[in-house]
C-alpha cells in the first residue's frame, strides 16, 4: 500500500496491490491495452460564488460541541475522573503506614475546631455543632444507630432502580472516604447485609451499562478486599457474587476480543512487507 499526497492540492493518493484482494492473472498485455482510470472519491462542492455566503452559513461551526457521555454501548468508556481518586483504593492501608509521622503531631493553640463532612468540597456538619464542649462529649445511642449516605442512596435505588445518584455520590467522595463509606455496609459498620446485596447490585448494574469501568472496577477491589471472608460466609451474598462474575466475565471477553483484534492489525502493519 502506497499513500502520496500533490503539492497544493487536498487530496491523498492511496495505491493498493490489487493481488492482495483478487486474483490477478499474469498474461502479457496487448500492445492496444489501455489502463482503465477508477474515479476516486471526492469532497468538493460545486456550487456558484453566489451561493458562497450561504454555504458558510451551512458550514459554520460555533465552537460548542458537546460529546455524549457513551458513543455506542458496545464500547467500553472509561470514567473522566483523575486516577489519585480511584487506583490507590486497594492500598491505602499501605499509603497510611508510609505516610503516618514519627511523632505525634501538635494540636494549634485555637479556641475551637469546627467539624467537616467527609468529600472534596468544604462544608461544615452544623448538626454536630454543640453549644459547650461537656455537651459534646457525652455519646448519642440514637447516633449508632444511624447509617451511612452511601446506605441511604443505596436504599433509594433499590426502590427506584436508579443507580446513577450513587455513582454521583461516590464520584465525590475521595480514596478515603470511599473507604470508609464501603465499610459501613458491613454489620459491623452499621449496615446489612442486605445492604452489601445492593451494593453488589449496583456494581452489576454499572458493569452492564459499560460505563466509568476502571472506576466500577476499583469500587469492585476495595469492596471484595474489605468484606472478602464475610461473603464467603453468606449463602446470599455468594449467589449474588455469582451474577456479579458472570457480567465481568461476558464484559471482560468482549474487551480482550477487541484488544486482541487490535495487536493483530498492529503486529500485521508494523511487520508486513510493502
């Protein structure tokens, strides 16, 4: 294959071996043979010059395009979110006892701390604020009892069948209170188990919408490496997890075809003979 271009003029010659394609019998040609031209394909406009300020108008582009979320929904899109929000989700354990100091660090000399609700934007818990400080020590047993956002998002999917809030709501939050926020969906951290049921069903959901994947599949490590022995426990957890891998797998059979078909016409252009 051959491509060549002409000096002050848009357009590309591309040249084919016909042989690759067709069979191609080589007999003599006669001394009266002609080539036959092939007409190539062209984008040119005829039109008159009148007409050239009513072609701009057609043709005028503003500047505003808007790309859709997801082209087709049999590719894969990854999520826009930078990777320090989601690729260091299985090793913060690892990056808390690198990063914890050697001594104790100093609180400032300030009359007060105000307190702030987990996510990257500032915003202040003003329910927990106290008029005096014996007030804030004394522990409210209506306060364990209640759940997490992550679990009442959950909730309300559940009923809704809409997942898209609480993809909203976990791509605010960062590495750490994402963590926080997958715990809390143990027994332990004051969730259920019917609330890990959820949390799973929404991950299948993500998964076959083909939507935000790496992201989806950080959400899926950190879920399996935190609660791992209590899912193997859980007849109900396992059934889900069992719907859970056969989407990951369908998922992952689609994106290593594509990939594989790739290396192959990469491996076949980088070594084929021109």
């Amino acid at each position: 294959m051959c491509v060549s271009t002409v000096l002050n003029y848009m357009f590309i010659h591309n040249r084919n071996n016909r042989t690759l394609f067709v069979h191609v019998s080589l007999q003599a040609l006669p001394d009266d043979f002609e080539p036959t031209v092939v007409a190539l394909p062209g984008t040119c406009i005829n039109t008159k010059e009148s007409d050239n300020e009513e072609i701009k108008d057609v043709y005028e582009f503003d500047g505003n395009f808007n790309s859709p979320d997801q082209i087709s929904s049999e590719l894969v899109t990854l999520s826009l979110l930078p990777q320090s929000r989601w690729k260091s989700l299985t090793n913060l354990e690892l990056i808390r006892k690198r990063n914890k100091p050697k001594e104790p660090p100093k609180l400032a000399q300030v009359p007060f701390f105000l307190p702030t609700l987990p996510g990257l934007e500032l915003k202040f818990a003003t329910s927990e604020l106290k008029d005096s400080s014996e007030a804030s020590r004394i522990l409210q047993i209506d306060a364990l009892a209640e759940t997490s956002e992550l679990c009442n998002y959950l909730s309300r999917a559940e009923e809704t069948r809409d997942y898209m809030p609480v993809l909203l709501f976990m791509k605010e939050l960062g590495p750490s209170a994402i963590d926080t926020q997958i715990r809390s969906l143990s027994p332990i951290g004051g969730g259920s188990v019917h609330m890990m049921i959820y949390f799973i069903q929404f991950l299948n959901s993500e998964l076959s919408s083909k939507q935000d994947y790496q992201l989806v599949q950080a959400y899926l490590g950190l879920f399996l490496k935190i609660h791992g022995e209590l899912l193997t426990k859980d007849s109900d957890l396992t059934g889900e997890l069992e719907t859970l891998q056969r989407i990951q797998t369908t998922a992952w059979k689609e994106l290593n075809k594509k990939f594989n078909q790739s290396a192959c016409i990469v491996n076949y252009l980088k070594n084929a003979t021109i």
